[in-house]
C-alpha cells in the first residue's frame, strides 16, 4: 500500500512536470483538512507528515498541558507531555501525534479535491516562473483555436494568447499550424498566468536574426536598431564589433540563404540590411537605399534631415505609399524631408533671392536713416536764425498792419525794411475788327425733266432714241371683213402679234 502510494506520487511528478517535494506537500495539506474535519476541532493546528521514503502517513496534533484534561482533543496531561517533551510546563501546548486509524469517504473525497486544488496552483505558479524568465524570446508553438479577435496557441504546459493587435495582416492561421512568435507579457491571474505572444513585433526579427546568424548570436556583429511594418517591410542596421568583418554579408549568408530562412519565417516579408554609421547623414543615405542619394542636411534643433535625390529616383526614395521613407525615419530616428533636384535648386535660388533682397533692404534702410540724421541736423541748425519773409500778392500792396507784424517777429538785431512793390499794369492792346466778308448769294435753278407726251401704247427703245428702222406706211382699213387688214395694192393681210425686244437685242443695235 505504502509503495503503491509512492507510485502514484511519482506518476503525477512526471504528469505535472512539477517536483516530487512540491507534489508531497500538496497531499500533507489536503490530508490536513481532511483529518480536521472529522477527528479534531475546528481550529485546532495539525500537522501531517509523510516519510518520502517509506509512504508513512503520520498527523501530528497541537494539545495544552493541564492537571486533568476536560478534552482530549485539545488538552493531555502535564504527565503524558512531559513524555514527549520534558522541558514543557504547565498550560504550554505541545505537539502529540494523533494519527486516526482509518478516514471516512466524505475526508478521502476531501483530500482528492484539495490535492487537485493544491496541484492546480502548484502548476500555475510552476508555469509562471518558467515563461516569466523568456519574456522577449522566442517560443514555438502549434494553432490550438481560431477565434475572430484571438488565436489560441499550445505552447507544451501553457496556453498562449494572440491577440489581433499582435497578428500580421497578411496571415491566414489554421488548427495544426507550428509557428514562432515572440513573449511578450506574463500576468498572474485567479484563472492561471496569462501568457500573450505577437508575430508583428520589431523583437521577432532581432530574434530570428540571432538564431539564424552565428556572428549576431556570439555578438560579433551588433543590430542596432529595427524598424517594421509587418507583413510587408523590415529595415534591420547591422555595424560589425570586430574588425575584418562584413556585417551585412553576415547577416545575407551565402547565396542568401540565412537571409531567405528569415522571409520564409516571415511570410515572404521583404527584409533590408543597411550598414549602421556613427555619422547621421550617411546613416541616412544609407537607409534610404536602393534610392541614390545626392545630398542630406540636417536640422539638430527640429530633428529634421533634408534628402535631395536625383528627379527620376524620387518615387524610389519615398516607396511604395510612402512606406520606405517612413521605415527610414523609423530606422534613424529622425524626420527625413525628401526633395527632388530641381524643386531643392528652385527653393535655392529663391532663398538667395530673398537674401538679396533683405540686404538691399537693410542698405535703404541705413541710407534713409542717414539722410533722416543729416535731415535733424539742419533742422537744428535752421531752427537758430529764423527766416521770415512777408506775404507779397501779384497786384495788391501790402498794408501797414502786415509791415509792423512781421517786423516784430525778426530778431532785434537784424533790421528788417520791407518797402512796397510797385506793380506795373499792362494793358492788353485792342483787337482790331475783322472785316466780315460778306458772299453773294447765287440762286441755283432746279433741273427739270423733258417731257414726254402721254401716249397709251407701248414704245420700243428705238423710237424713244430715235435711230431705229423707219416706220411703215399707214395702213389703209377696208370696211367689210371683221379682223382683217388691207395694205394700198389691195392685199389682204394677216394680223400679226407683235413681241417685245428684250434688251440683249437693244445691245446688239
């Protein structure tokens, strides 16, 4: 019975992964409060001892030392302590072994729950240290759960949480998938530790880098600094610890190949090894690689460094939606302003144009200030002899009030004669009268159409010009036929029609 019970204790150290004393010491507390409940009082302190080799079970009992005890629960004799321990005097307690012989079903049904309770809280604190410790590391893992905000990941003895923050975007995860990720927190909690993971922090790369790269591992080649966008694009700044070594074709491999073990963690994730310099303008240029870069000036005071690039590698430098400007910035820790050659030689000229400008303006400025100076002092000099002259009016003599006024405003010293002016009239010489030419007046006579004699018949354009044919001789009318007509031999003649001459045959004549 006794190897049997060993048996079992060791089992479930294996099953647990826990310490065989830790296991030990989870079923002397359940017995403890399995035994309390039916063999002793309520608050009464008891012990349980178990011998890890042999399997006894042995309780031990705190009592009272009295005369004669009431209880035997809780109080023995001063005779019967003293047996157990000689130096114990009157009403001190003592420890009296007090193993029951058998245990009833409710206290062994007690004992299992509290030893599942005890082993439960044993393997929480026992996982809580473990992970504690790797936070920052890279832990492997399998899809245990899919869940629309998280992904539940079996670690071996804990459940790791990936929350949808910490997910790559371009990621697709299914039960059964192996992955590595990074610890990120462990948090003790009533419910266990609560381990969380990521697959989108910096730290992930500077991890797959050290387990990829011997010389990043042994610290012959430094990373200094990370910047990511996951799923899509890293940058990683490698400077070499040690001379005669090339650190970024240290961390590329031959062929490519540490680098491409790396992508292929990542879900083909593009990933750039720039050189790390000490000098931030070349760091710079660096970063922004594959762009060219002509210049870099830098801002210390607003952290702001000017990238002039040539026009054509523009689109280059700044990357796709602005992406490899912003990992290089992340990368050096500054603000970098990337301008084109053309636009940056244009603000150039205009500053030196401005500059111009505010010097030619300060050079006006200190000549107007002369010319007011040289202005004051002859104020100055001008304000000590007053000059006053008198009002004089073209035609008008100036009255003797006016005479007396000004002479009493110039200085005493100076004697002042005004005499009056002498004005000349000129007349203007009479115009002699202009002799009015007087025109006869013509009277004009009115033309006057000829005129025509009134006739109802209709007249050719050659009888009114007068050169036509010669008209025939009157026609003699015989009376008897009705329409009909008889020249002078006494030929019957036929009435003709006759047609008018339009005038293209008057043109002809």
């Amino acid at each position: 019975m006794k190897s049997e019970f060993l048996l079992a204790i060791t089992q479930l150290s294996a099953e647990k992964r826990l310490p065989r004393e830790v296991i030990l010491s989870a079923v002397e507390s359940a017995l403890a409060s399995a035994y309390r409940k039916d063999n002793f009082a309520p608050n009464q302190n008891i012990e349980v001892k178990i011998n890890p080799d042999t399997g006894a079970v042995e309780v031990w009992a705190e009592k009272i030392a009295v005369e004669k005890p009431t209880d035997d629960r809780r109080e023995i004799s001063l005779k019967d302590a003293r047996r157990i321990n000689p130096d114990v005097q009157l009403d001190e307690p003592v420890m009296v072994e007090a193993t029951p012989a058998n245990a009833s079903r409710i206290a062994a049904q007690t004992t299992k729950q509290v030893i599942l309770q005890r082993l439960h809280e044993a393997e929480h604190s026992a996982i809580f240290e473990e992970y504690a410790g790797k936070e920052g590391d890279i832990v492997n893992g399998v899809v245990q759960r899919v869940e629309p905000r998280q992904v539940l990941i079996d670690l071996g003895r804990a459940e790791a949480i990936l929350p949808a923050a910490e997910q790559m975007p371009n990621e697709r995860y299914r039960i059964g998938q192996r992955l590595k990720v990074i610890l990120l927190e462990v948090v003790r909690t009533n419910k266990g530790p609560r381990v969380i993971v990521s697959r989108s922090h910096p730290d992930l790369i500077r991890r797959l880098f050290e387990i990829e790269v011997p010389e990043v591992f042994n610290g012959a080649v430094e990373i200094k600094s990370v910047a990511r966008e996951a799923g899509y694009r890293s940058k990683v700044a490698v400077a070499a610890r040690q001379e005669g070594i090339d650190p970024v074709g240290c961390c590329v491999g031959l062929r490519g190949i540490r680098i491409q073990n790396i992508v292929n963690e990542l879900n083909c994730e593009k990933i750039d090894v720039v050189l790390w310099n000490p000098d931030v303008a070349a760091f710079i240029a660096s970063a922004l690689s594959p762009a060219q870069i002509l210049k870099v000036e830098l801002d210390e005071d607003e952290g702001v460094a000017i990238v002039v690039v040539p026009d054509k590698q523009l689109s280059l430098a700044i990357g796709k939606e602005g992406q490899n400007a912003r990992l290089s910035a992340k990368l050096a820790g500054w603000r970098i302003d990337i301008k084109s050659a053309s636009i940056y030689e244009e603000e150039q000229a205009e500053r030196e144009k401005e500059k111009a400008e505010r010097a030619l303006a300060g050079e006006e400025a200190e000549e107007v200030a002369g010319e007011e100076a040289e202005e004051k002092v002859e104020e100055v000099v001008e304000e000590e002899v007053i000059e006053v002259l008198p009002r004089i009016e073209v035609g008008v003599q100036p009255e003797a009030e006016e005479e007396e006024a000004v002479t009493e405003k110039l200085p005493a010293e100076i004697p002042v004669e005004v005499e009056p002016l002498e004005l000349e009239t000129v007349e203007e010489p009479e115009k002699e009268p202009v002799a009015e030419e007087i025109e006869e007046y013509v009277p004009t006579v009115p033309f006057e159409m000829p005129a025509f004699p009134e006739t109802s018949e209709l007249r050719f354009a050659e009888d009114i010009a007068g050169f036509g044919p010669k008209q025939s001789k009157k026609k003699r009318k015989k009376k008897g036929g009705q329409g009909k007509e008889i020249d002078s031999e006494g030929v019957r003649l036929k009435r003709v029609r006759r047609q008018e001459v339009s005038t293209d045959d008057e043109d002809e004549f």
